[in-house]
C-alpha cells in the first residue's frame, strides 16, 4: 500500500490598498488569513492557507507657498501658478501608493 502525503502551504503576501490576491480564484482584497482546499488527481487535497496583509495609501496634504517667479517641485514636476496639484508615487518598499495633493 501506497500512502501520499496532503500538502500544505502556508503563504504570506502582502498587497497595496486597492489591490486583491488570487487564492484558488477567489480574489481578497482586505487582510486576513484564509485558506483554499485543493483536490489532488492522487485523492490526496492539498491546502494553502494564506495570511494576507493590505497596505493602506499614505495620502499627504501639502500646502506651499512660494514668491511669484519661484517654482514649486512636486514629485518632480514644477508648478509656479497657484492651484490644486497631485501626485501618485510609488515607494521602494512593497510597492504602497504615496498621494500627494
């Protein structure tokens, strides 16, 4: 007799706010720990449980003021009219949104 083994993987991941993980076809997209069983040809299921993090968006809001002549760097776009400005930056670190407005 031939006994096989069920596997199990337990996943971490993290994803930015506004962003879903696939899961066995089932997208999350708030965190949590879940879990999908999966049927094996060999009758064994395997499970994957998932411990999911969601990073929220920094929003910052910035009021400058500068002389008239002057330039206002933001995100690297300069400005030197008065007005409403934003900017969606990336961080280094896992990808999270950065709004500037």
């Amino acid at each position: 007799m031939l006994v096989n083994n069920a596997i199990v993987e337990n996943i971490s991941a993290t994803i930015c706010q506004g962003s879903s993980y696939d899961l066995a076809g089932t997208l999350y997209s708030t965190s949590g720990s879940y879990s999908a069983t999966l049927p094996s040809s060999a009758g064994c299921d395997s499970t994957i449980n998932l411990d999911l993090l969601v990073n929220n968006a920094i929003v910052e809001n910035i009021s400058a003021t500068i002389c008239q002549g002057s330039s206002y760097d933001l995100a690297g776009t300069l400005y030197n009219t008065s007005g409403s400005y934003s900017a969606t930056l990336t961080s280094s670190s896992l990808s999270d949104p950065i709004n500037i407005v």
